[in-house]
C-alpha cells in the first residue's frame, strides 16, 4: 500500500462571482468553501448533497477542469497542471470523466466508435480498431453498433458509450458526475454495476458524484456529505447511511423510502441556504432542528467524533453540547 | 382490401420521402448549367466578348441567325457576352462568398476561444464594418487603388465578413458552454481539434445558410457596383454592367438589359433554394 493517495485535494475553495442587477455590488458564491478528500487507488468515494451544494464543482476541482482560488490538488503525488497546458492535456489520458446527459455531452455528427477512438488518437495509442471494438464489449455494446450515431441509440446505450470513451485510455481515476440521474431505473442498476464490475477489474478509483443516496451506497467504499460547499460526515457507506450523524445527513437518509416499514421522516424547515449568504457559524443551524446557541456562533469543524472516530462537523454529534429537544 | 392497401400507401410514402424537392432539382440544374457555361465559356460563346458586328447594330433577338439574343449598339452578339458575364459574376461571388467567410469564421472563431481582449478588438471591428456604408467604403478603395479584378474580389469579399463573424462567435461561445466540446476538451484534446472536428462541424450549417444568403447579395452588389461604373470594366464584361450599360437602350433594345437581368434573379434564387435544402440535409439528425 503506497503511502501518496492517488488523489489528495486539500483546502479546495472555489469562489464565483455574481452580479446582482445592472449596478448591484458583485456578490461572492463560495460554491466550494474547504473541501478536503483523498481516494486510493481503485477505491469509490461517493459524494452526495443537494442541488446546489458543490458536489460538482468539486468534481470539476478535482480533475483540474478549473482552478480552486485556494487550496490544491495532488494527483499521484504531484500538483495539478494548470487547465489547457501540455501538461495537463496530457494528464487526461488518467483521469477522465462521465456526464449527466449522455446525449449532451456526444458529438450528435460522429459516430459512437469515433468518438470512442478519439482519445486514443488524442495520447496516440495505438491498435485502434481492435480496442474500440473490446471497448464497446466491456461496456456491454455491440462492436457493429461503432457506426450508429449518438441519436440511434438508447440512453442506457449512450452512457455505455459515455463510459467507453472515459475508458480508453485505462484512466487511474474516473469521476462520474450524476452519471445515473438522466437514466431510467432499470438503466441505472445496469450502469451502475457495469461501474463496479469495471472497477473490480481495471482498479480505477472513482469519484462518485450523485444526490441518489441508493446509489452511492451500492457503489462506494466511502461517502462524503456535502452542504453548502463543505463536508459535513464522511464514513464508511454502511455507517453514514445507516447511522448518520450529522443532522442534514439524517434528514438526507430519512428521506430514501423504504417499502414496508414506517419510518418517521424528518421533515427540513425552510428553504436550501442561498450560498452567496452563508448563515453564521454552522451553515446549516438555520434548518437544523436540533440547533444551539453554540452552533450560531462558532463553525463546526470536520473531525473524528470521540466515540467511533467518524469524521463529523457538529457541535451537537461531537458531544460538545447537548442536543436542543426538536420542537 | 385494406390489408393490401396499407403495405403499398407506406412503400409510396418511403420513397416520397426520399424523391428530392423539384424546386431544388431546378436550382441544382440551373446552377449547373450556370457553371458549365462558365467553365465552358471559351469553347461555347459563339463569337469573342469584343467582336463587333457593324451591320446588325441592335439587332432584336430572332432577326438574324447569326445572333439568337440580339446585339447591342455596337454589333457585340448579347450570347457571348451573356456567357462571358456569367463566367465573370460567378468568379467574383463565389471568390467574395468564400473570401468573405473565412475571414468572418476565423476571426469570430478567434474572438469566441480568446475572449477578454482579442473579443473586443474583432467586435470593434465587427460593429465598425457593420456602421460603415459599404458603398462608401467600396468607393474609397477603388478610388485609391484603381480598379483590378483582384482587388474587387477581395473587396467584395469584405462585404459580410462581419455577419460571420458574429455567427461563428456566438455559436462557438455557445458551443463551449454545451457538453460535448467540454467533454472533448477535458480528453487532452488541442482546440484544433476541438474547433477543427466538433465545433466546426457542429455550426458549419448555420454558417452554410448564410453564406447562401451571402452569395446573391455579392451578385446583386457586384451588379450595382458595375452599374455605377465601378465594378467590372469595359471591355470585360459581367452580368451588372451588362444591366448597367444596357438601360441606356432599354426602351429602344430592351434584350440588352433583360438576358442578364433574367440570369441573376435565377441564379440568386436557385443559390437560396439550395441553401435551405442544404441546412436541412447537413443534420444528420434531421432525416
């Protein structure tokens, strides 16, 4: 076991900009406020929130699609190119990435075993044909289905697709941004064991992007809890979604239905937090239903909570006040 | 009986489908027609553009054998410098056209990957050539210049760089923003690539359509520019100078002016027939 992680990022924050108006002062978003995470090779983190919380931003942090404004990335040791240099085009070849829209993120005017050709054209690999066609075949396509354009094919068959092309460069990391949301449900379980099936057998770590809790848990080795651009628990799949500990990720794993069994649902009050407004102190106390005066003070920080070393940012999980009764 | 109906009703309707427009089968044929006499121009004029016929001065159409269009006022058979004149205008429509859209598609390609300032300078430019008359901007060259058929094609092929300029950087910033040239982009590729085998393609029938609309309006320009006496000069010949100096005798010889008048309105007509069929042929989404 190699002591550098395949990927550390450490401190990643990413700032936007946005202009209220046509003469409104420019307001900071911080879509991504000190996220830190590491992956080893051949692992799966799964990362989940809700819309809007940074989980693809960080995504994109990660693979050096864009430059954090403070914090880094290190892939096998090494800092992140910056985007659009040789370097870093050549370090695509081990790191790539699968889309929410299968048919958005395919040229609709080539065909699917063009594209799927394309990176081994772009890091000059060679023996093409041939490794286009056991492409097609490890994701469960047809070779004969190379000629079909992107619009001939189901959706299902388009991710495939998707996933060859991330594939063919036998990248050390994939990260897969929602890929399951714009799929139907018997297409999702296909996709999904293909991941896992695929990473059992090229031992590419995974970065899971998703807001479908099911998923990541059949999928990760670990899970990270994002709320507004920071993690709030991280643990191992089992531990989180069955014993979460931190209040947004109890209300998160109440709310996957369960057929058969009653089960009290916690109900979040108000509205997601608009980021660009970062409540006081625990960014999520405003909606927290066990909230204390402490938490809309001081900002919880994200460490091993004393009992069972789960990785935790609450006043409240970490024992160090107690719970407020919900009202 | 509707069990043998049904089969044949589907068969008629796949290949009614499939049988090309007539309108555009006359604009593929005319165009044609209009590119072998300028390619043929030499061997098929009957007599040279200059050659005068001093006895069959304004001579009508079917008055003589010899000169099945007529002459103008100097003897010069209407055929020959008919066929001449198309060969002329559809060198300098074409060449602009395509002059014209290089210039505009680099330069909004240019504008879209750069940004921040290398944008500002081509819309500076852009919204400058789009403020400027262009006859007076036409004028201007020719004056200082002189007048050579290689500055006039250049010329003309300034005319509507800025409309593709325009497209292109607004089709390619909005093409950067969709998934697939992100997700080309972040396979390592150049954005030669990018640009050359994705974004290109992508917009090209966008671009294709304007240049469609572009070509008719270089014709029509390089037709009034000759007319004004500034484009094509005499002894050369084009289908606008031919108008130009052919209304002097439009009540007593009228054939002078109506045979070219007759062969732009058709040619500029076919290009946009033909440019519309094609935007929807070169989507192969479209079927």
């Amino acid at each position: 076991m190699s002591a550098v992680p395949l990927l550390e990022a450490t401190g990643l924050t990413r700032r936007y900009a946005m202009r209220r108006g046509l003469f409104g002062r420019p307001v900071e978003v911080r879509a991504v406020d000190g996220v830190s995470l590491a992956l080893e090779r051949g692992r799966t983190l799964g990362l989940v929130g809700e819309s809007g919380c940074g989980k693809s931003t960080t995504g994109r942090l990660v693979l050096g699609l864009e430059r954090p404004d403070a914090g880094g990335v290190a892939f096998e040791g090494r800092p992140m190119p910056a985007p659009g240099t040789p370097a870093w085009r050549a370090l695509r070849a081990r790191m790539q990435m699968v889309f929410q829209d299968p048919l958005g993120a395919l040229d609709r005017r080539m065909t699917i075993g063009a594209q799927i050709a394309e990176p081994l054209e772009i890091h000059s690999i060679g023996g093409r044909p041939e490794r286009v066609a056991q492409l097609l075949r490890d994701v469960g396509l047809r070779p004969d289905q190379a000629g079909r354009y992107p619009h001939e094919l189901s959706g299902g068959q388009r991710q495939r697709a998707v996933l060859a092309r991330a594939l063919a460069t036998e990248p050390a990391l994939l990260v897969c941004d929602e890929p399951i949301s714009a799929l139907d449900v018997s297409i999702q379980a296909q996709v999904m064991n293909l991941l896992v099936e695929l990473q059992a057998r090229l031992g590419t770590a995974i970065l899971f992007v998703s807001h479908d809790l099911r998923a990541v848990r059949q999928v990760s080795h670990r899970v990270a809890v994002m709320y507004l651009g920071r993690i709030v628990e991280e643990g191992e799949p089992d531990a989180v979604l069955h014993d979460p500990a931190h209040p947004y990720a109890q209300a998160l794993v109440s709310a996957i239905p369960h057929p058969g069994r009653r089960q009290r649902r916690i109900l979040l009050q108000g509205d997601p937090p608009n980021p660009a407004d970062r409540p006081s102190g625990c960014a999520f106390h405003p909606r927290c239903p066990v909230a204390t005066t402490l938490c809309a003070r001081e900002d919880p920080v994200l460490k091993p909570r004393p009992g069972d070393g789960r990785h935790v940012a609450c006043h409240v999980a970490q024992g160090e006040v107690p719970a407020r009764r919900a009202a | 009986m509707s069990g043998i109906a049904l089969p044949l009703r589907v068969a008629g309707e796949g290949r009614r489908r499939r049988r090309w427009p007539v309108l555009v089968l006359c604009a593929i044929a005319w165009l044609g027609l209009m590119l072998g006499v300028a390619l043929l121009a030499d061997v098929i004029a009957p007599y040279a553009y200059t050659a005068l016929d001093l006895r069959n001065r304004l001579a009508s159409p079917g008055a003589t054998v010899l000169h099945p269009l007529g002459t103008d006022e100097l003897g010069r058979d209407v055929l020959s410098r008919l066929i001449f004149s198309i060969r002329m205008s559809l060198l300098i429509a074409f060449g602009a056209t395509v002059i014209g859209a290089l210039i505009g598609t680099s330069l909004g390609v240019l504008a879209a990957h750069f940004r921040g300032f290398v944008e500002q300078v081509v819309l500076a430019l852009v919204d400058f050539s789009a403020s400027l008359p262009f006859l007076i901007l036409a004028l201007a060259v020719l004056a200082f210049f002189g007048n050579s058929l290689t500055l006039f094609v250049c010329l003309l092929g300034l005319h509507a760089w800025e409309r593709y300029a325009r497209i292109a950087r607004g089709l390619v910033i909005s093409a950067g923003a969709q998934g697939y040239a992100a997700a080309v982009r972040q396979l390592g590729a150049s954005p030669w690539r990018v640009y050359g085998r994705h974004v290109l393609p992508n917009i090209a029938s966008t671009l294709i359509v304007s240049m469609t609309l572009a070509f008719p309006e270089i014709i029509l320009l390089e037709s009034g520019l000759s007319f004004l006496g500034l484009g094509v000069q005499p002894p050369e010949t084009s289908l606008g100078s031919m108008v130009g100096y052919g209304r002097e005798y439009l009540t007593r010889a009228p054939w002078i002016l109506l045979s070219p008048a007759a062969v732009i309105v058709l040619t500029t007509f076919s290009v946009s027939v033909l440019g519309d069929w094609l935007r929807d042929r070169l989507d192969p989404t479209l079927t």
